[in-house]
C-alpha cells in the first residue's frame, strides 16, 4: 500500500488576512475584506454571537445553544448568516440543528491585523 501524502490547503478565511495595520497601508482590496469583517462585527448581537461559538466548547456550537441572546430566533438566523457571508463562521448542517464554528485561521488572521508589526 502506497501512501501519498497531500499538501494542506490554506482555508479561504486566511484570504481575510493582512499585515499589522503598523507594518503598512492596506491595499484597497485588503481594506474592502477586512471592512465587510468589521462591518459584520460591528453590530452588538454579531459580535455576541461570534464570542458565543468561538468560546464555546469543542470549537463549535449548535445553534440550539447560543440563540438567547435578547433577539428572536428568525433575528439570530439573520445575524449568523450575515457573520457567515463575512468569511467569519463556518456552519454544517447535522439533522435539524445547524452547528456554527469559527475557523482558526480567521482568530489568527483578526489577531496579525491587529498587533504590532515586529521590528525588524
């Protein structure tokens, strides 16, 4: 049995990185990512519900855990699908229940943004 072995393929939310914000001027492209990033972050029940799923145990959380959060259910619908089209959760459908998650790559490329560049 011969094994091949693979090369790993970059999620597309790594595509959302940029350099430190200190290191240089964003591109334009650069800046309109990052933008629809913070502009979905932007609103106080978004930024929740990503605390919510990125906090939550196992990496992952259904959406039968994290919808109190003071909306309705058609509204926590709206809000998920908007941090989705952001490029800033994932979801899978198992059954009836639909499980959110926060890729590592998107955690990794906010937090890059927003450090300092290292000094060379």
């Amino acid at each position: 049995m011969t094994t091949k072995v693979l090369p790993l393929l970059e999620p597309e939310a790594v595509a959302v990185c940029c350099p430190p914000l200190s290191e240089r001027p964003l591109t334009a492209e650069e800046a309109e990512r990052t933008a629809v990033m913070f502009k979905a972050l932007g609103d106080p029940v978004r930024l929740r519900l990503f605390s919510l799923v990125a906090s939550h145990e196992g990496g992952e959380a259904c959406v039968c855990d994290i919808s109190d959060v003071g909306v309705s259910q058609p509204t926590v619908s709206h809000h998920l699908k908007k941090l989705r089209e952001a490029g800033l959760l994932a979801s899978e459908r198992r059954g009836t229940w639909v499980y959110y998650r926060v890729e590592p790559a998107v955690l990794a490329a906010m937090g890059r943004l927003l450090t300092r560049a290292a000094s060379a």
